[in-house]
C-alpha cells in the first residue's frame, strides 16, 4: 500500500472517530497531502528551513559568550523574518509538518519590525497540544520583551505538564517583569504567579526551572518573595543562589542580614561571595550604616567586618534643605 493511500486511509479513520465521539476536539490543525519530499522542495520550506538554522548558530554564539557574534546574526536573522513575515506567520500556524512549525515558531521570536504582531501570533500558539512548539513560542515571547504582553497565559503555564515549557514560562516571565514597575503590591493573579514561581524555586528534579524561578522571583521585587530567595542560598546550584542574590540586593530587605552572613562564612565561589557582598552593601546603605555605596567600597567578604558594621549605630540622615 503506496504512502499516500495510508495517509487518506488513516485521515477518513480519524475523521469518522470524531463525527461519532462528541467527546473528541473538533479543533482543527490544517493538513496538507503532499509528501514530506514535496514539502521539503517549496520555496517557504527552505527559507524557514535556513533561518531557523542560524538560530541554532546564534545560540551556539550565546553559550560560547561570543555576543558580538550572536547580535549580528540575530539581526540577519530578524531582517529575514520580517522580510517575509506573513510566510513565517503562515508555516507556524498551518505548516503540514511539527517539524516545520516548530521552526517557524523559533524564528518569529527574532523580528523587529514586527514585534507585537510576532508577540501576538506566538501567544496564539501557546495552547497547541504539541508542548515543544508552546515552549518555543514561550521562549520566542521572553526574548520579544514585548511590554505589552499579558501576563495571565504565562502564569497558567507555570502549571504545565511539560517541565521544559514551566521553566521557559519562568524564563519569559522574568523578561516581562524586568520591563514593569517593582510588584510592592501583590494582585490575584500575581498571587499566584509568586506561589508557582515558588514551589517551582524548591523543585529538586528541575535545575533549569528552579534557576528561571528564582531569576523570575528577583524580578518581580516584592517583599514576600524573600523567603523564597533567602531558601535559595541554600542549592547546591551556584546560578540558583546567584538569582536569589540578586532578589535580595533589589529588596534591601535586613532580614536577609543574618542569612547572609551565614552564606559568606559557607561559601567559597568567587561568584556567590560578590553577590552576597553587593546585596550586604545596599541593606547597609538602606539601614543607615552608611551614607552612600562608595562609602563602603572597601568592604571585602569577610564575616567579621560586616557584622561590626551591623553592630555599630546607624548613621543619622543626611540633612537636606
């Protein structure tokens, strides 16, 4: 039996199952009949082909810290795609192949000139039931920075199954809160964001996805988030305390004093130690210790000197007026 004649078999079959199973979705995914051979040969195929290619190359560039590199080529890439935005648009959407979508997908996430209509078609991909074109359009929205974009589907995603679309969920996110006003005030629906950021922060089964809810933690910048952060000093992952780190320098929060004392005696990377010092040097100008930064630039990491700074009595206000 010729391919074709299965693939016809096999589409009437699927096509019979959901006219009698209500209970089947009735949402429809374009298809198309021509072979895999056909669609390799077409002029759309061969240019989504070749871009996304080169996003592959740019993300070879961003690992071996090449960022010179990798910025010229995300701009060649992205004058390809809005080149022929509607092409790129089309395959995400309808390509005959996941393969093909998939890569469409990754390739939109590079426009320019077209960045919140490229935000809004990726948004409307996020509830395909294949989960690695929602991760790449999760993906292609955090690296969009779209200001703009709702927050809520992003969020309702921190609950997928799929623990590779949770942790680019997180990644977009922190993206999208870098761009907002500090979250001093906790809506609903950031509520929610910080309890799923949260207990992914813990998550010991998802490396990547407790760095990306830390990072997305620090970002949102509230208060209650330091618990969280405060928690993630104590990975065994270097980049997860980082984050949490960098959440603690933004809240200038004193009750981070003790734990972060705490750290410095433990730690020995050369990274957790800067971190740590930098977010000591902001509580410290916060509380009083000093009046400026500067003051204390000859702070090193050593325990003993921060905590006879945090002893001695804070310094009065500057008069002003």
């Amino acid at each position: 039996m010729g391919v074709m004649r299965r693939f016809l078999i096999l589409a009437l079959a699927a096509a019979v199952a959901c006219k009698s199973n209500p209970a089947i979705t009735t949402k429809v995914y374009p298809i198309s009949l021509e072979l895999p051979e056909q669609l390799e040969r077409q002029p759309s195929t061969q240019l989504v082909r070749r871009a996304a290619r080169n996003t592959t190359i740019w993300q070879d560039l961003i690992t071996q810290g090449r960022p010179d590199q990798a910025t010229a080529l995300a701009i060649a890439i992205g004058r390809t795609v809005d080149e022929n935005f509607e092409v790129f648009v089309e395959v995400a959407r309808n390509g005959a192949l996941k393969t093909l979508r998939n890569e469409a997908v990754k390739c939109l996430a590079f426009s320019r000139q077209h960045r919140l209509e490229a935000t809004t078609v990726l948004v409307g991909m996020l509830d395909d039931p294949t989960a690695a074109i929602v991760a790449n359009a999760v993906r292609g929205i955090g690296l969009l920075k779209d200001s703009r974009t709702e927050l809520a589907p992003l969020i309702h995603l921190l609950a997928h199954g799929s623990p590779r679309v949770r942790t680019e969920s997180a990644r977009a996110l922190k993206e999208l809160f870098m761009a907002r006003e500090p979250m001093l005030v906790l809506t609903p629906q950031q509520r929610v964001a910080l309890d799923r950021l949260g207990a992914m922060s813990t998550d010991r089964t998802n490396t990547a996805g407790r760095r990306a809810a830390v990072w997305a933690l620090a970002y949102m910048r509230n208060p209650e988030t330091i618990y969280f952060l405060l928690s993630s000093l104590e990975d065994t992952d270097v980049r997860v305390q980082v984050g949490g780190l960098l959440g603690i320098e933004k809240l200038a929060d004193p009750r981070a004093i003790a734990p972060l004392l705490e750290y410095l005696n433990r730690n020995s990377t050369e990274a957790g130690s800067s971190w740590a010092r930098r977010a000591l040097i902001k509580i410290a100008v916060a509380e009083g210790r000093a009046a400026s930064e500067a003051e204390l630039a000859t702070m090193g990491t050593g325990v003993a000197e921060w905590q006879d700074l945090f002893r001695a009595k804070p310094q009065p206000a500057p008069k002003t007026g």
